[in-house]
C-alpha cells in the first residue's frame, strides 16, 4: 500500500481553494470585455467577489439561513496562513458554528 506524501494532499487542497479565485476571476473579466464591448468602462475586476459577500452579508442580516462563509481579502492574504486558519477553524468549529455567519480572516 502506497503511503500519501504531503504533496498528495496540498495538491488537491489548493485546487479546492483556488477554484472559485480562479472562476470569480474569469467572470469579472468576462463581465468587463461585455462592457467594453458595448463601450462601458464596466464594473471592477473583483465584483462578482463583492456581490457575493454583499448577499452573504444581507442573508445573515435578514436571518435566511445559509451555510457560512471564510473570507480573506485576495491581495492582502498570503495562501500560506490561509490555510493554517481555514485548518484551524475546520479542528475547532462544527458546522453549525458557521451557519449563517460571514467571518473575515483578517492580514
């Protein structure tokens, strides 16, 4: 039986987490050539990050549940520590700590 080296696990971690950087990125890009297309400046690169945050935030204001978010801002957060908070909450917290919550990991 082959054992798991550090590199099999941080691989797949990292992918888990950059998918929605990556993806959010491609539509914030996507929505600034349709701008442009139609001569508009457009919104800025990181909004489909601030709609998402701003309907989290209104979800936990007006009570309608929802599973939780872990956010870190993308150009002053280095992966690194991330990863050992988003660790750190996923040993101390349940599940239902974080419903209905939005926590900033602050850098």
């Amino acid at each position: 039986m082959k054992r798991k080296s550090m590199n099999d696990l941080i691989v797949p971690l990292v992918m888990i987490l950059l998918a929605p950087l990556i993806g959010g990125l491609v539509y914030g890009f996507e929505r600034i050539i349709k701008a442009r297309m139609q001569r508009r400046l457009g919104p800025p690169l990181w909004q489909p990050f601030y709609d998402f945050l701003k309907l989290a935030a209104q979800r936990m204001v007006e009570g309608t549940r929802f599973s939780g978010v872990v956010y870190a801002h993308q150009l002053q957060a280095p992966i690194r520590p991330c990863i050992d908070d988003l660790e750190l909450i996923a040993t101390l917290l349940e599940v239902a700590d974080l419903a209905n919550r939005v926590e900033f990991i602050p850098y």
